[in-house]
C-alpha cells in the first residue's frame, strides 16, 4: 500500500474534534442570528470535507491548532469520518434551505441535532455518524 494510499485511509482524530467544536460554535451562531448564509458555509465546509481530499477551511484552523499546541496525533479510519461529514452536509444544507423556506422551528430542530452530534464529537469522542455508518454502509460492504 502506497504512502498517498495510507494517508487518504485515515485522518487525524484531535483535528477531527477540534472542527467539530468549530462546527458547534459556528452552527450555534447561525442559529442565534437565523443565517441562512453561515448554514450554506457550513454546508460548503462539510461538502470539501466529505467528497474530497482536500483540506477545507474548518480543518485548516484545526491542524493549526492541533500543531500549536503540540497534540498528540491519533489515526483513525477515514471512512466512517467522510460519511459523518457527509451527513453533515445534508444537516447543514438542509438548515440553509428550511430558513430559506423560512420554516424556523424546522431549522432550529434540525440545527439542535448538528450541534448536538458535533458536541459529543468535539467533548466526548462520540461520532454518531460513524454508528450510522457502521449501522447502514458496512453490511452492504462486507464481503462473504
């Protein structure tokens, strides 16, 4: 397995926590000030994050700070990470079409649950998106 191979399978898990704690305050902001902008920032954000190999914004200033402050750097598997930053991306842009649509109490209940994913990531190391990944990809991947 090459080296590019290893590096696109996993992804660093202090990083990870540290957007999604910038995913909390962001989302958290947005929905305080109704933003249907800064939902589809997010939702960009979430996009570069999931369907690409690219570093996007949020995880720029995460490795900034994972190296600022010297932590110690943990692989993790990549692939249930993407899945959860694509389900991401469907919360985030469904925020910006519900204010959009200006159905309120709908954004706000669909922006409590992002906020509420992305705290027991960043505080916790919990990735609901990951269960949902191992719930709903896995079995339709294994083998035999």
């Amino acid at each position: 397995m090459s080296e590019t191979t290893v590096a696109k399978s996993y992804l660093e898990e202090n990083t990870i926590r540290f957007v999604a704690l910038q995913v909390v305050i962001i989302s958290a902001v947005l929905l305080a000030i109704q933003s249907k902008y800064l939902a589809l920032l997010l939702a960009i954000d979430f996009a570069v994050r999931a369907f690409t190999y690219l570093p996007s914004p949020l995880a720029a200033v995460a490795k900034f700070l994972v190296k600022q402050f010297n932590i110690e750097r943990k692989p993790v598997f990549a692939a249930p990470k993407k899945f959860a930053a694509a389900l991401g991306f469907v919360f985030s842009l469904s925020i910006f079409l519900l204010f959009q649509f200006e159905l309120t109490t709908a954004a706000f209940a669909v922006g409590g649950v992002l906020v509420f994913c992305a705290v027991l990531e960043s505080f916790f190391k919990i990735c609901v998106g990951c269960y949902v990944y191992d719930w709903v990809v896995v079995p339709f991947t294994k083998k035999g």
